[in-house]
C-alpha cells in the first residue's frame, strides 16, 4: 500500500529500526523509544490497522502515509490529524562531479564519548525544539551503518547530522541548527562535507527526507523530489 520510493523508505525505516523496535501484529513495528514511529516492514498493510494501533498505544506515536493515500483513504476517519509533513529527495550520485571544499575552519566529527553525546543531544533538540532520547542515539553510535555528526565553526558546537548506510545508499536525518545559529551557512557547510564523504565511500544514492524549510538547501545540491510523506496520528 506504500506508494513510497523503495530505497527511500527501506533507508529510513531500518534507520527507525537500528535504535529499537518493539513487534507489533505484522506487519507492524513501532520504535521502542525516541523517534516513537509505527510502520510497516512491508508494502502492503491495513491502514485501518495502523489507526487502530495508533489509538490504543498509551504514548503517542506517528505514522507515515504517502500523500495520495492519505486524501484517498484518510478523508472520511474522524481524530486524525497530520503531525509532520515531508517530502523525501534523492541526490543520485553517479556521474556527478564531487561538490566544493567546505569552509575550512568548520569540522565535521563522529561522535564517540559521552561528552560529544551531551552535546549533540543539546544541539540537536535545541534545533528541533524537542527532548531526543539519548539511548536511542547510543544505539546508532555502536552501529557500524550509522554515523552521529556534530559540526564545529571554530571549535564551537553548532550542527548536527545522522547518516545510516543501506546498500550503496546513505540516508541523511537530524540535520538540525539552532536558531542562533541559522542563516550562517552551517546546514550547507555540514552537506558538503556528509556527499564528499559519500563519494570517497562509493555511495550512489542520497536519501532523505525535507521540511519545506529544508527543501530548497537540498535541491541547491541537487536532490530531486521523489514522494509527499504524512506522518499522522490519532488525537
């Protein structure tokens, strides 16, 4: 029933899966914790199901529906409300030139000790004006697909980014700057730095995942469009 790019949503739904998952009735899965997703491990599902479960969890959770099927199938239910809107894009990378230096005084690290965790916790909620759950981001640091980032502008904590590798494809989340921070270039500086790596490890796909904040930054690398999302949930 997802009318979802397959390596898109296959990115992003094994990245919901890598920081915990608790089984639902398949087809169902649900995030064990913070980013506190439902979905289906498999295209064909009962959305009637999916509200179901989504009433009678006791914590609220969010499901993502392509755009057409919530119009078509959604219209009519009654308690359901859009929660978060996105739009997933895709860069493919084969036969592009590799993009231009960053701005060298801005470093992009992997963080590793709970000091650089602290930090990315605080940034990242900060620009996402949410509480991220800093287990679930400890799972992804011992993940060998993913990799949690912190940018720095001379020495300062200013950006944060996650990529999780499936295959020949990396998925970009979290790309997050807070707002005093903004309108300096970071979330730029931060691409260039995550699809130059992505040459030198021989990924061919981008994936991710825009608010419509976010699309014309990724569209300037030349992500394309791929498919509307609605996460919804039941009030």
């Amino acid at each position: 029933m997802y009318e979802f790019n397959g390596t898109n949503f296959t990115n992003l739904r094994l990245y919901w899966q890598a920081m915990g998952t608790t089984e639902l009735t398949h087809p169902f899965k649900m995030s064990t914790d913070w980013p506190n997703r439902l979905w289906s491990h498999e295209p064909d599902y009962s959305l009637s199901e999916a509200v179901s479960i989504l009433a009678r969890e006791p914590r609220s959770l969010i499901f993502p529906v392509a755009g057409s099927q919530f119009n078509d199938e959604l219209s009519n239910k009654g308690a359901i409300e859009v929660r978060l809107e996105q739009v997933a894009m895709n860069l493919d990378l084969k036969d592009r030139a590799p993009s231009e230096p960053a701005i060298y005084s801005r470093h992009l690290q992997v963080i590793e000790s709970p000091q650089m965790l602290a930090t990315w916790i605080e940034i990242c909620s900060s620009a996402f004006a949410y509480t991220i759950d800093a287990v679930s981001i400890q799972k992804l640091m011992r993940n060998d697909d993913a990799r949690v980032y912190l940018l720095t502008d001379q020495g300062v904590a200013k950006a944060t980014a996650i990529t999780f590798r499936t295959g020949n494809t990396l998925g970009v989340h979290q790309v997050g700057v807070p707002e005093q921070f903004r309108r300096q270039g970071l979330a730029q500086s931060l691409m260039q730095h995550i699809i130059a790596q992505a040459y030198d490890n021989d990924i061919e796909t981008v994936v991710l995942q825009a608010s419509k904040m976010g699309q014309p930054l990724y569209q300037s690398f030349g992500f394309t469009d791929q498919f509307h999302i609605n996460y919804i949930a039941v009030d």
